[in-house]
C-alpha cells in the first residue's frame, strides 16, 4: 500500500470514528456493569443517610427509555421494609403536574395563558384592581405580585378547608408589588390554578389528574390529597420526623390546606415513568412542551420547573418538595435523558444538603466519583452540641468569677457588654423575619422554624439565658460599685 492510501485510509477512519461518536453519544451506563452502577448508588445512599441520621427514604432513576432503578431504602417505624412501591408525599413536586393540568387545557383550546385569571371566575370582586392583571402565566411563573407577607400561607390560621375558599382570598388581598414584574414562590397561585382546572374541565382537581395524567401514564399507585392530615391517616407512607440534634423525631405533619401547590403521593417506581415522559413527547405537543420546560421572564423558574442550562449538563429542569417531616428532591437532565427523584421520611433541616443525593447520584451515572461531604448532619449536630456544653459551661465560669471579683465596672463597659449581649435574644426575637429575609419572602411558622434548626434554637436558648445571668450580675456588681464609691464619697 502507497504512503498516500495509507493517509486516505487514516483520515477515512478518523473520519468514521468521528461520525460514531456524534451519531451516539455513549454513556456510562452502556459501558459499565448496571448492577455494579446501581450497587455503588446504594452504598452511596446508606451512607449519606447514615451519616444525616435519615430514618427512610426511596430513589427513582429514568435514563434513555427505561426504568433505571427504583429502590426504597430503611423501614417504617413497625419494621416494614420501604421498597421501590411506597408511596411518599413529593411535596411541590406537585407543582409540574399541576402544570401540565393546565397546559392540557391550553391545548384544548380551554385555557388562554395570557388571559386575567378573574375572566374565569366573574363571581369575584376584588379590592386590589391590580388582581384583575394577574394572567394565568403569572400564576404558572410564580410573578403573581403575591407573597405569604401579604398572603399568608403556612402561617394563615385556620388554614383553608378547600380550593373555593382560598380562592375567596382574592377579594380581600392586597398585591405586594404588579403582576408580572418579579419572582415571588408563593404556594397559593398554584391552588388557584388548580380551582382553575376544576373549573375548565368540570372535575375536581385529584379526578382530573387520575384520569388524564396518573392514569395514562401508568402511575397506579400516585393519588393527590387536599391535606396533611390525609397523609398523618395514611399506614401506606412512612412516618415523618425531624431532627433534634441529630435524633429522628417522629412526628406528624402539622395540618396544611396542600391541594394544588404540594399535595400529591407518588412512589418511585411511579416517578420514574413521570420522568420519562419529560422527554418522550408523550405529555403535551412540541410547542407546549418547549413552553412546559422554558424558564420564566423574571427567573428561572417557568412551569412548575427550575429550568437551566449549563455548557456540561445541558438543559435541566427541577424542583424540590418542603414539608416538615418530608423532603424531596427531583433534577431531569433533559438533554442527557436521565432524570433522578429522591423521597425522604425527614424534613427540611439546615444542616442536611438533600440536593446532593441526586447530585452524588448523577455523578455515579456519569462514571465520576462520589464523596459524603464532611458537611453533613452528624458533624454539624457535634458541633451544635459541643456549642451548648461550651456555652453552658463558660456562663457558670463566667458567673463564678464575677462573684469573686473585687473590680468595679464602669458605665461604659456595662452598656458595652450589655449590647453584645442581647445580640442572641435580638436573633431568637427577630427568628421569622430574618429567615423570611433569606428565604426570599417566604414566612415559616414557629413550628417549621423549630424542625428547621432545632439544635442552632436551643443553642440560642441556652446563650441567650448565660447572658441574661451574666448581665443581671453585671447590673449587680455595678450598682454595688456606685453604691460603694457614693459610701466613700459620702465618708470623706
């Protein structure tokens, strides 16, 4: 052979290899062993459960067009295994398919987007004008100018008993800023939308999507519930807890008005086919879908979904699910069809990063490497409590010392120390607003601030009453120097 077939035949199979690799992009899981892949996810799973003192929990994974794995993993409290099959509240994973309910309908013609939310309900009269501008896509996009500041949610006492009667609130609310000017994640505008499916297709909202979401898309075991309480009555889902100090609590769910926003049970073996249907075009037709997956004008947040893009991942829809006692987590990577959901029988806690596990998991998936943050809650929990016996210990040297001391204190150092001291009873006071600061509007009730950060709380407890102490002998001992040097003063 001539040294220039030798270069044509390089080139050809350069060429060729080339064309292999971007007709078909080949993935971790072709190449590797899935019983190896999905044994590593399991050690990774226990152990950062272990290691967050997570009592229960189960994982769904949809990649290409099969069912990848679902698995439960722990056990109820009488001993029963959670498998693939037990359902577990998703929370506001809820939101996407209420969502779709409602983009169903667009397709139907029946639902106009961009059409005042009121031109479906002539009945109300709200006080606010501003109401009138709200559009459907505005409630889908969370741009509602609503907000739990002026529209509670968790907080509202007694809490809603149906969609009519949340509803009725419009009449009455006054807008925190225009509609459609910024992002604000508010419960709420997803009941009103779902009211708004009822109201089209004149069904209740759970009939609606048993009938043309669960049912088609073979989920048989997935319902939707109008309350927490529904899901406290339930022997089917695990118990909730939370953690105090790193031990599971259980307890059940406070009761919370969820039909709509949050209120659908699913199990993973259910999600895994609500996952592929994200990107086999079974759901909605092209253009909608392309709407369903688009991020908002104000924010990334568009349909239900968080939706991103990034030069590695691609495109990416997700969301997570916040209850007290139950958390989830949901990412679909949309370009790399591969989707991972992640229900747990523990609640929101500041020191548990729940978003990991599917991290860690597509990570898994991709052929890199896994690693359980030092970061977690059993670390964490160490600290906090290390924190209380150092604080309790030093406000007994504290207090010790001062009644030993002869020095007097002056009037500067008193205000001084004083400010510094209330700085934690300042923070346990001011607790709501300055995580309704962080939050991005949203007001927790004391008991969700509680089973929140249960550990940073007490600790704040306990510093707050070592200052008290300290500060009353401070007062003390200043009060007896005065009285002192006047003695002295009065002797001369």
């Amino acid at each position: 052979m001539t040294i220039a077939k030798k270069k044509i035949c390089l080139c050809l199979s350069c060429l060729l290899l080339m064309l292999s690799i971007l007709a078909k992009p080949v993935s971790a899981i072709e190449v590797r062993n899935k019983t190896e892949i999905q044994h590593e996810i399991d050690d990774y799973v226990i152990k950062n459960m272990k290691v967050n003192h997570i009592k229960g929990a189960a994982l769904a994974i949809a990649n290409n067009e099969e069912l990848f794995y679902a698995q439960g993993y722990g056990t109820f409290s009488d001993g029963r295994d959670i498998t693939g099959s037990t359902p577990f509240p998703i929370a506001s994973l809820s939101k996407s398919f209420t969502a779709l309910a409602v983009l169903q309908m667009v397709e139907k013609g029946l639902i106009d987007l961009d059409a005042p939310y009121t031109s479906y309900f002539p009945d109300l009269s709200p006080e606010d004008e501003r109401v009138r501008d709200i559009t459907v896509r505005n409630l889908l996009n969370q741009t509602s100018g609503l907000n739990d500041k002026v529209n509670p949610d968790m907080t509202n006492s007694p809490q809603y008993q149906s969609l009519q009667e949340s509803n009725q609130s419009l009449n009455t609310v006054k807008l925190a800023i225009d509609p459609g000017t910024a992002f604000s994640y508010h419960n709420p505008n997803y009941q009103y939308l779902a009211l708004l499916v009822e109201k089209v297709s004149g069904q209740s909202f759970s009939a609606y999507l048993e009938k043309n979401i669960f049912k088609p898309l073979g989920m048989g075991h997935t319902f939707n519930v109008s309350t927490t309480q529904q899901i406290n009555e339930n022997p089917a889902i695990p118990r909730g807890h939370y953690l105090l100090f790193g031990y599971p609590v259980n307890q059940a769910e406070p009761f919370w008005f969820i039909d709509g926003p949050a209120g659908i049970m699913s199990t993973a073996e259910d999600m895994t086919k609500w996952m592929l249907a994200q990107y086999n075009g079974r759901l909605l037709d092209p253009e909608l879908m392309e709407q369903y997956h688009t991020a908002g004008q104000s924010s990334p947040y568009g349909m239900g979904w968080l939706a991103e893009e990034d030069e590695h991942g691609g495109r990416t829809i997700s969301h997570s699910g916040i209850f007290w006692t139950y958390k989830a987590e949901e990412t679909i990577y949309l370009d790399q069809q591969l989707g991972i959901t992640m229900m747990f029988n523990s609640g929101l806690n500041a020191f548990i990063d729940y978003s990991a596990f599917v991290d860690g998991i597509a990570r898994i998936i991709k052929g890199e490497k896994s690693e359980t943050s030092i970061v977690n809650s059993r670390n964490m929990e160490r600290v906090m409590i290390l924190l209380v016996i150092t604080t309790f210990l030093w406000g007994l040297y504290t207090h010790f010392r001062m009644n030993r001391s002869k020095k007097g204190i002056t009037t500067g150092k008193l205000i001084f120390s004083s400010v510094g001291r209330l700085l934690p009873i300042l923070i346990l006071l001011f607790l709501s607003p300055l995580t309704t600061f962080i939050g991005a509007g949203r007001v927790l009730p004391w008991f969700g601030l509680w089973t929140t950060m249960p550990s940073l709380i007490i600790w704040l407890v306990v510093l707050s009453l070592v200052n008290i102490t300290i500060l009353v002998c401070r007062f003390g001992l200043y009060f007896r120097t005065k009285k002192r040097s006047n003695f002295e003063t009065d002797a001369r």
